[in-house]
C-alpha cells in the first residue's frame, strides 16, 4: 500500500457587494483573518437588482410600442441633443 497525503480541496466563498467603494477595505480585513489564503476580485460586470428591473421595464415599454428606434447613429445623435441636459 502506497504512502499518501490528504490534501483537501481549498474552498471558495462568493461575496457579492453593490457598493465599489467598501470593496478595498473588506479586502483588507479578509486578508487578516486566518485561513484567508487569497482575495480576488473579479470585476466583469453584473447584472444588478436594479439594472434587472430598468431592463424588464424597457422590455414592457418595447412591448406597448413605447420606444424610440433610431436606424443610425447621426439619429440617435439627433435625438440625444433634445435633451436638455
């Protein structure tokens, strides 16, 4: 019978914050506790609670025919300089 070690698999926790501004710091106070062995951060963007409700009411308005449609970009140019900001 062969000599062998366990090593158990590392496991990994999910963190999601909303608030960009808190990430460094939480990083910092993670590193300190043990058994902590890495923090990455992954930043690809994500579909927020808030970005998914924006996106089911824009799908609702595309529904009721509520759009604006713009075939090129000098007419969505256009029509982003009616804005009055």
């Amino acid at each position: 019978m062969e000599n062998s070690t366990y090593i158990p698999q590392s496991q990994q926790m999910i963190v999601t914050l909303e608030d960009n501004v808190a990430v460094s710091e939480i990083r910092k106070v993670l590193l300190h506790i043990r058994g902590i062995a890495s923090v990455q951060l992954d930043e690809r963007p994500r579909v927020t609670p808030a970005l998914r409700t924006k996106i089911r009411k824009a799908r609702e308005e595309s529904a009721q025919g509520e759009t604006v449609v713009c075939s090129t970009p000098e007419e969505m140019q256009q029509y982003f300089d009616t804005f009055p900001y």
